[in-house]
C-alpha cells in the first residue's frame, strides 16, 4: 500500500521534472523552479526535509553542469587560439593583345582557403587550398566550358619550428617570402610555393635587422633517372632603418643541379616555360629598396627598388637581368612602376612573373601598379604591363582589373 507521503511527492516530482525538462537551459536550478518548490513546501505538498533534499540535489546537478560547460567552452577557447582559418577571394577581368594574335577579353576568379594551426609551443602546421590546375605561377580559374565547375588544388602544406626568436626553419610546400627576400617578381612569381626545406636566421644590430637564408628546393622527381633536378640557394641581407628612412640591401647565390636537356624540357612543359635556349644556371642576383616614410609629411611612403640578375654558367651571352622600379603609397593607395629586361638565359624560365609577356625570358617593358583600398580587407587594382620580344619586337599589352577580398 503506497503511504501518503509517497502521494504527495507523486505530483510534486512531476512538476519539478516538467519544469527542469523546460528550463533554458535544462540543467540549470533556475529561480522558477525553485519558486515553485517553495510554493509546494508550503502549501504541505512536500515537506521541509523533502524541499531540502530537492533544492540539495537540483544544485549539486547545477554546479555539475557549470563544470561541464565551463571545461567545453575552455576547450573551445583552447581550439581557436590554436587554429586559424585564413583565404582570400580575387575577381578578374583581363584585356590582352598581342601582335600578330586576336585580342582577348576574359574574366577570371582565385579563390584561396588556409588553415594555419600551433599544436605545440614554436610550432606551426598549415595547409591550403586553391583555384586553378597544374600551373605553378598561377591559381587563375578562367570563365570557360559552359559553367563547369573549376578545380580546387593543394596549394601548400608545411611543417615550421621557430627555434628561437631569431631562427626559424620550414619544410614541405610553403610561401617563400619568410626565407627569400626579392625586391621585385624579375625572377620568381609571387604565386610560386617552392618545395624543399628553408631556414632564416635574423638578429638587430645599430643599423638595422641582419638576415641570412638559405635551402633546397626540388624541381623536380622523374622515375627514369638517378639524378633529379634541384636547387640551393643562400641570401645573405640587411634591413637598415634610422627614423623616417628605409633601405633593404641583400644577394643571393642560386646552384641548380642535375639538369639535362631532357628533364629540362620536361620542366618547362609541366611549368609554361617559354625562352630559355641553354638549360645550365647558376644565378646570382642582387636586390636593393631605398625609401623614406612620411615623405611630405602626411603618411606618404616613397621607395626605390630593383633586382639585377646574372647567370655565370651559361655560354650563351644571353645572361643578365634587371629591374628598376618606384613606389609611392599612403596605407589607403598605392601606385607603382617596374620596367624589366631579362635575357634569354639569365634565369630559368619557368620563375619569372607569369603576367610579364606570359613568363617567358628575353623580353622587356613596363608594368604600371594602381591599388585602392576600399574596406579594410578589400582592395581596387588595376594592373597594366606594355611588354616585348627582344629578338622578335613582338609586343604584348595586359590590363588586369581586380577586386580583391580578403578573410
């Protein structure tokens, strides 16, 4: 036979279930309920001893669920300190012509996406992905083939360990701006994301920040020879600053190794190189930037730059490369002109910025840079190159106007 007690509570555990089920959120003791136990408590439903018991056992489940929610949303705070996600979206209508050739319009679209993460102290791991197909020097995806889909590729995946606050290694597939200052895209497209392993090492000093870098990058692996193509290279710089005045001074010696006439045309092929007639380098290249900020005294920066070039392996003359250029920008605007002139053989061609005349080596001309940003992660360009054939003086003109969005 069930006692009165027991009936009473029948009742007052329905109710304080329905209102626990119905509390937002479910598991918290919130000041309702607790309302309607004392309403029960005093109307007799329930006793003292009962109420306690109720009240004891609500908050012991309460503080519980604090616990627990506490220690997720640690874990989460924990998650997005540790892992980044980072992309940019570019939109593109191109104009080109060229002599001898029809003029083209086209529109154009690069997406990329990155996930940046620090597992452990000094360590990062990042991977990214990218519009585009199999070319090196680009992530363009063209409007084309009736709305097709467009293909997303591997653009980098790599491993860095910041030894110490000056020396910091990388391997894998990466961004080489870290580990190879340039002043200029004479020799390497800024889309290039070499593979190998690279090292920068920096310490200040009373004129500036000394940096030295250096590596191996593979070119490139074939299962029909004993040797594959590969480079080393080893910049030694100086950053030099005093007040509003800027410089940055640095060389770099380039070997490329195992080339034969073979594996280099394959090369070339797989990467659209177009002008090289010798396949042996060994470059050596000098970089420069001489700029003062605050120029006119409203936030202009002014700066002049250039890279020069030489490869002293070849025999066939045709062996140097340089850049001049200048640069004026305000945070909100920049304009910037380069005139290039590289040899046939003074770099492979498969480096060099992929716009210039397509790529290719023994060419010249000019290349006109206006950027505007218009949010603060959305930026105007307009990009202009006048280009040449050395030999041929056939011509090629490129307008590239694009809105770039950044995340």
């Amino acid at each position: 036979m069930i006692n009165k007690t027991k009936l009473k509570l029948i009742p007052a555990a329905l109710v304080v279930g329905a209102t626990v089920a119905l509390s937002a959120p479910a598991y918290a003791a919130s000041e309702t309920m607790m309302n309607l136990l004392s309403i029960l408590r005093d109307k007799g439903s329930i006793s003292q001893d009962e109420y306690d018991a109720l009240v004891n056992a609500a908050q012991s489940e309460d503080k519980e669920a604090k616990k627990a929610a506490a220690k997720s949303t640690a874990a989460a705070a924990d998650w997005t300190s540790k892992v980044k996600i980072k992309g940019d979206m570019r939109l593109r209508y191109q104009y080109q012509d060229k002599t001898g050739s029809i003029n083209r319009d086209r529109g154009r679209i690069r997406y990329r996406l990155g996930i940046i993460s620090k597992p452990v102290d000094h360590m990062e791991v990042g991977a990214g992905l990218a519009s585009g197909g199999s070319d090196p020097r680009s992530t363009n995806q063209t409007f084309d083939n009736a709305f097709s889909t467009k293909g997303l590729q591997l653009d980098y995946a790599y491993i860095k360990y910041q030894f110490t606050d000056s020396f910091s290694a990388i391997g894998g597939k990466f961004g080489f701006k870290k580990y190879l200052w340039t002043a200029t895209d004479l020799m390497w497209d800024g889309d290039i994301n070499p593979e190998g392993f690279s090292a920068n090492y920096n310490f200040d000093n009373s004129l500036g920040n000394t940096f030295v870098n250096g590596g191996v990058w593979v070119i490139d692996e074939s299962g029909s020879s004993v040797s594959d193509p590969f480079m080393g290279y080893a910049q030694l710089g100086q950053h030099f600053k005093s007040g509003d005045n800027f410089a940055t001074l640095a060389g770099t010696y380039y070997r490329f190794a195992d080339f034969t006439a073979a594996n280099f045309a394959a090369v070339q092929a797989s990467a659209g190189g177009v002008g090289n007639t010798d396949y042996v380098f060994t470059v050596i290249n000098g970089s420069g930037e001489i700029g003062r900020k605050n120029l006119f005294g409203n936030g202009v920066s002014a700066s002049l730059f250039g890279d020069y070039v030489k490869n002293t392996a070849t025999s066939t003359g045709q062996d140097t490369g340089f850049s001049l250029g200048a640069k004026l920008t305000n945070g909100s605007w920049t304009l910037k002109y380069i005139y290039a002139d590289l040899d046939a053989n003074a770099v492979p061609d498969f480096l060099p910025d992929s716009d210039r005349y397509d790529g290719a080596t023994n060419m010249k001309g000019h290349e006109v840079i206006a950027e505007y940003k218009l949010f603060k992660n959305t930026t105007l360009g307009l990009d202009y190159y006048n280009t040449k054939d050395k030999t041929t003086k056939v011509k090629q003109n490129i307008l590239q106007a694009d809105v770039v969005v950044k995340f």
